[in-house]
C-alpha cells in the first residue's frame, strides 16, 4: 500500500487510539489512492481495536488544529446514527461544515439539524415521501426511462453518466416537486455549479474563489423555487411545492427560504447519489458477467438484489460526521465532549463481521444490512425508495431494450473523500 504523510500525532485527545503511520484519513491525499489502496486501509483499520483518531490540520492560521475518530466498523457506525442524543448532526454533517454565515444566509439544510427542530422539518418534507406520492411518480419514473433510452438508441451517446444516470433522478425530482420544464436546464446548471467540488480538494487560490461561485449558484437556485413557491400559495396545484408551502391541519407548512433549502438538499442529495450509483453499477455489471446474466435472465426476481448489492459495493456517501454532545464509550472508545466522529459507510459496508466475502459483488446476498442509506435513526435517507424505484426502473428499461449494454473501460472517478463520484463512464450495446 502506498504510504501517505502521517499529520502530527501531537495533539491526540484523551483516550483517542494513533492511527498506524501509514494512514492517514485526514490528508486529501489518501483521497487520490486507488480504490484498492483505499479498502485496504479501511480493511486495517476495522482490525484496530478502537476507532483511530485523525488529527486535521489547521485549514487557516485562524482556527485551531482538529480531529476525529473514524468509525469504519458496522457496529460503531449503526450506534452512532441511532443515538442522536449523543452524536449529534448540528453544527454540521460535512467536511468542512458549512459557515455560520451560510447557513444563516440559506437556512439550515435538514441533515444539519437535530431535534426538535429536525423532527418538525422532516414531519413536513416526509409528506414528498409517502407511498401514496411515491406510486404516483412510479408512471413518471417508468416514462422518464423510457425517454432516455428512447434517445440513447436515436443519439447513440459516448457518456453514460450526462446522457443516462444524471437524467433520469434530475427529471424525476422536478416532476415531484412541479418545477415546469422550461426552467429544468436553468436549474440543473446552478446544481451542476453548486455541487461541484464538495469534498474535493482544490489548489489554495482556487479555493478561494469557488466557494462564492457555488454560493451565488446556490441562491439563485433557492430564488428560483421560492418564486414557485410564492406563486403555487397563491394558486395551489397537486405538485409537491404547493404541498409543501401550504399549511397542513396542524398550521405547519415550509417558509419560502426552507422551500428553498430542502430544494438544495433533494437536488444535493436525489441526483448526485442515484447518478453514481447508476453508474457504478453499469460497471460492475460489467466486471461481472456471471451476475449480469443472472439479472438479465430473472429481472423481477434480482431487480431487488441488485440494486441493495449496487449501493453496498458502490456507497455514494462516504461519510458524514457528527459532534458529540457528552462524554461518552462507544465500544472500546472513549469519546469526549466536543470531539468529531466520522461514519465511513464504505468501510462500514464492507465489514467482514457483517458480511461474508465482502469484496465479492453477489446480486443474491440475503440478507444484505448494507448502510449505503445511511446507518438508522433519525436522519436515514428519505429518498431510499424513490431511489431503489428510479435505478430498478432504468435497468430494466435499459436492459430489456439493450442486453448487450456494457460500459467500456473504467469509470472517471472524481476524487473526493465526500462521495464516489464519477464524471464520466463510456458505454456501448
Ligand atoms: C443511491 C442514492 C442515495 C444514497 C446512497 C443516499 C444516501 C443518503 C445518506 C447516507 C444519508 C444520511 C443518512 C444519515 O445521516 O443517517 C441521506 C440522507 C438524506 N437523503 Fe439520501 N441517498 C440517496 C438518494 C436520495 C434521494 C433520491 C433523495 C430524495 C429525492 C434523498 C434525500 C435525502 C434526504 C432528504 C436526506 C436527509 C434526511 C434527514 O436528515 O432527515 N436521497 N441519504
């Protein structure tokens, strides 16, 4: 494995387990290793007996040196998501965590909040996410598929992800939430701005400058869907803003700038993550033609395995952190007031405790506990099903009409601690 610069162990906090030399989860460089390199890391770190802690460094001559503990196993990652009393997701669940100022310009994304605020938010978005709605959009979905494979056949793209895996959660969530059509493109290139270099490590200068960039996409983002929304208060429709701006029995409804941060939040969270996932999953069908001709022989029988199998093999999300909000011992840890932790779902997802030859890609793994949505408790995604619903309803639009589909080379990784991200993945029939 290669070796990456060891941060200063100096300042390790009370209890707090070094980290072998040669890793170094808090040094972007870690981010550039091979996938491989990268699981072989986490595959001795699960080995350690407590979480190991990862000193930060400074990330301005203003702020003092931090740190976290990793939870890499299954276990660690599962307590910590289902005790929000102790870890909690305020003051943010990103690295790096979104400024006072930001927050307080866009509102509070819900991931970042906790209870009871967190509850309240999530008891009104959650009516986007009842199986009612979500069998509603179930025609939508099974359309927007038919449409981009309908146009894949005519326009023969080279790029899988722009041409197939962005389209298709883009589409969808505009439909749910009833952005019209014509004001899609204008949104997906301030989406496209705004998301772009999340957990992705720039040259200083650059870094400087970008961050306004997306701000500035974030807002005028948020302005658009609080137009819409002031519009559908005044004349309601059946979509999901009207639904959302417009109080529920109880008088609880979604101010204009909370419409606008959930907005985020969903094209954030909805698009990205499916579109990866999608794409990563072409691939390993690809890498792994005993389990593409398993699904292709059975699909409503392995649809659902697949896709479970996907999201293990594949985890989007990387990580999120939480604070903890007392002194605590989280198996052999001893956790401190104060101090960060950070949930590797990757490593979490490959946890040979819970699974049996965890690097294998097996479309019949039963049963699969994979934390690819999350570990539990409070914050798991909301969008699972819809998620699940949109990838099994492309596959079997894409593999119906093409069996002979494959990607070609691998994927365009962007490296990034924060998600697995790919720009772009060739592909043929
Ligand atoms: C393959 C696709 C997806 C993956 C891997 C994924 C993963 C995740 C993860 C890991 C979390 C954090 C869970 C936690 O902290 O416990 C999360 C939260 C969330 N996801 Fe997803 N997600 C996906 C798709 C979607 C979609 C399609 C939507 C909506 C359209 C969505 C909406 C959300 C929301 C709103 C939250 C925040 C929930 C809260 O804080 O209460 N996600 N997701």
């Amino acid at each position: 494995m290669v070796t990456v610069p060891r941060s200063k162990k100096a300042s390790l906090s009370r209890g707090a387990q070094a980290a072998p030399d040669s890793i170094d989860l808090a040094d972007p460089g870690f981010w550039r290793l091979s996938a491989a390199e990268q699981a072989a890391a986490f595959a001795r770190l699960r080995q350690l007996g407590p979480p190991a802690y990862f000193v930060e460094r400074p990330r301005s001559l203003f702020r003092a040196e931090r740190g976290f503990h990793a939870l890499v196993r299954h276990a660690d990652v599962v307590a910590a998501s289902r005790t929000p009393e102790v870890f909690r997701s305020a003051p943010g669940v990103t690295t790096p965590e979104p400024a006072r100022w930001v927050r307080a310009l866009f509102g509070d994304s819900m991931v970042n909040l906790d209870d009871p605020g967190h509850a309240r938010l999530r008891r009104v978005v959650s009516r986007a996410f009842t199986p009612r709605l979500i069998a509603r959009v179930e025609d939508d979905i099974r359309a927007v598929a038919e449409r981009i494979v309908d146009d894949v056949i005519a326009h023969r793209p080279d790029d899988f992800v722009t041409s197939v895996a962005a389209e298709l959660p883009f589409q969808v969530i505009c439909s749910m939430m009833g952005i019209p059509e014509d004001r899609r493109p204008a949104i997906l290139a301030e989406v496209n701005h705004a998301s772009e270099h999340t957990g992705v490590q720039r040259p200083f200068r650059r870094r400087i400058r970008l961050p306004g960039r997306g701000l500035r996409a974030l807002a005028r983002m948020q302005g658009m869907v609080a137009d819409l929304g002031r519009e559908r208060r005044r004349r309601p429709t059946d979509d999901l803003i009207s639904a959302l701006v417009i109080a529920d029995v109880d008088g609880r409804a979604l101010s204009y700038r909370q419409l606008g941060a959930f907005f985020s939040l969903l094209l954030v969270a909805g698009v990205e993550t499916t579109r990866n996932a999608l794409a990563h999953g072409l691939h390993l069908l690809t890498e792994h033609p005993d389990q593409r001709a398993l699904l292709l022989a059975d699909p409503d029988g392995r649809l659902d395995g697949a896709v479970d199998e996907i999201i293990r093999c594949a985890t989007p999300i990387i990580q999120f952190r939480r604070t903890v909000a007392t002194d605590h011992t989280l198996g052999r840890a001893q956790l401190a007031r104060g101090e960060k932790v950070v949930l590797f779902y990757g490593s979490a997802n490959r946890d040979e405790e819970v699974f049996t030859a965890p690097d294998a890609f097996d479309i019949t793994r039963r049963p699969n506990p994979h934390l690819g949505f999350g570990g539990g408790g409070p914050h798991f995604c909301l969008g699972a099903p819809l998620a699940r619903q949109e990838m099994k309803a492309l596959y079997r639009e894409l593999f119906t009409r093409l069996p002979e589909l494959r990607s070609v080379g691998g994927p365009e990784l962007v490296p990034s601690s924060f998600d697995h991200r790919v720009r772009s993945l060739r592909f043929t029939f």
